[in-house]
C-alpha cells in the first residue's frame, strides 16, 4: 500500500497549507462530467511536475470529493462509509454542515509553492468547479493553536500513522482515507480574560509544558477527556490530524482536518465534544471557539487516480 496512498495524508506536518473547496456552478451535462473527471484525474500529475521543480518544498496534496459528487458523476463503486457531513444542534452547540464537492488539501514549506500549485490545479477545474473558500493555514511558533496550546499532541506516529489514516483491505479503496475538514474561529478576547489556570482546565493539559493532567484532576468537560474516547469495542478511536491555525483581520481560529481508515472515527469524537454532561455542559473549547463550517470527504489513493484517467 507504501506506493498507493496520497502522501501527504500522513506525511509529516508542514508550516504552510491552503485549504480549498470548490463547487459546481451549474448543472453539468453529461459531456461536461467527463470533462471533470478527466480534469480530477490529472491533478496528481499536475503535483508532481511542482514536486519536481520545488524538489525542498516538501509539496503535498491531498484531493477529496464528496458523496454528492461522488453521485453527481456516478463514479461506481462508491466508498462505504462516504456520506455527508453530519451537522449536530443541541441547545449549547452547533456544528453546520457545509459540504462542497471537492476538496484541495495543499501543504508544504513554503506558502508561494502552495499557491502557485493552487493557481494551476484551480485553472485546471476552471470554470466547472469554483472556490467555494480559500483558507491559509500556518504552523504558529512551536506548533501551537492560537489559544496557546500546543494542538495535536495525541497524533498517531511512525507505522501507526498508515493504520489510523488509510484503509487497508478493500478490494478498490486501499489506500483511502476518509477526511472532515471544519473551519473554527476563535474568540481570542474571550480566551485571553480566563486566568491560565481556566485555560488549562479548559483543555486538561497545561499550557506551557504540554502535560495532559491526570484524569482524577480533569474536569468531565475538558476537550482531551470528551475526544479522547473508546468505540463499543472498548477501543481508542483515533484519528490522524492535519489542522493548521488561521488569521485574517476578520477572524482567527482553526482549520481542522481529520483523516481516518473508518469513517464513522471523527463522527464518535466530534458526539462526544458536543454532548451535553449532567451539568449542562460540552466540551469546554466550545465555550470560545465556534464551528462555521463542516466538510465530508474521500481521498482515494494514487491508482485510483489512474484507474479514472484511464476510464474517462
């Protein structure tokens, strides 16, 4: 499966990404899909002519569509567990769901290579797919969210990467990953008026040193113990996060994105912030950062890529 997936699933974090999605403009009819398709099909490529020109970039992309055009083209067979995003409303929190078509992950060293690459593969989709958003995100001093914690520190690594982020046995999607990308937006002036310890409650861990607090001193509301949980299987449901912080001189937050062989692992994590304790309470980070977006997706591997150009 090493020469199958896309790498920059579980490559190793980067100090820029440009998070796009796109959508169709209008109806397509049926010469205008094929169109698309083939267009879909030749972005590895496109990548890898910039991989070898910018060779120290360390070049990535991750490419994703949705279930909705997955059937709009009638790409046949479909990924299992591709779906989409599941919004959830409660009388605390709500996570809206969004769900563009397609979905362009790009990271790398560099943020000019990023957008350069980003140039070329949107004339490429031009005028049959159009950005819905565009988002930079950026590696913050020493791999710290915007809240001033240091964001990802449960992530999977070494071999364990491939066994939470790609599927393994399936006949026509190993090497696949199933990826939710949310846009969160911090209120900074919120944040900044809790005292540290407040912080550090907020996330069970402590601020400066990165020490997750032991469970007999952590609040049931604390976002490590509500994503840290067990499926019906008593086993640890885990997922492989690519999230960058973002800012702007209209917000700040988070560009979260999660990859995962199984696709119901983000929809047990993300229930488990959501819901409501005996208290009336979800996962504390919720009090000061709101989800405004919600994206459901599959990255198939690099032969199916292939398969696709060859078929269209």
């Amino acid at each position: 499966m090493d020469d199958e997936y896309q790498q920059g699933i579980i490559g190793a974090p980067s100090k820029h990404a440009l998070f796009i999605t796109l959508n169709r403009d209008q109806l397509l009819n049926s010469r205008q899909k094929q169109t698309l398709l083939r267009h879909i099909a030749k972005l590895p490529s496109l990548l890898q002519e910039q991989q070898q020109v910018y060779p120290d970039a360390q070049l990535y992309l991750n490419i994703g569509l949705s279930s909705g055009l997955w059937d709009y083209l009638e790409i046949q067979p479909k990924p299992a567990g591709l779906r989409p995003f599941k919004a959830i409303t409660n009388k605390k929190v709500t996570m809206p769901a969004s769900d563009a078509d397609l979905l362009l992950h790009l990271r790398s060293n560099r943020h000019d290579v990023n957008y350069h690459l980003s140039q070329i593969l949107l004339s490429t989709l031009f005028p049959i797919l159009k950005i819905d958003e565009m988002v930079h995100g950026f590696s913050y001093l020493d791999s710290r969210d915007l809240t001033g914690f240091v964001d990802g520190t449960e992530n999977p690594e070494g071999e364990h990467r491939r066994e939470v982020a790609l599927i393994n046995k399936d006949k026509h999607f190993a090497g696949g990953s199933y990826v939710h990308i949310q846009k969160y937006q911090h209120n900074l002036a919120r944040w900044q008026q809790l005292s540290v310890e407040q912080q550090e409650c907020s996330y069970g861990r402590s601020k400066a040193a990165n020490i997750e607090f032991s469970s007999s001193n952590k609040s049931s509301s604390a976002h490590t113990a509500r994503s840290a949980i067990k499926n019906n299987q008593q086993q640890s449901v885990e997922i492989l996060r690519q999230s960058l912080p973002f800012a702007d001189q209209h917000s700040q937050g988070l560009m979260f994105a999660s990859y995962a062989a199984q696709a119901d692992s983000f929809d047990l994590i993300l229930a488990s912030m959501c819901a409501l304790d005996k208290h009336g309470d979800s996962d504390a980070i919720l009090n000061v950062s709101k989800a405004v977006s919600g994206h459901a997706f599959f990255t198939p591997s690099a032969s199916w890529f292939s398969a696709l150009m060859e078929s269209s």
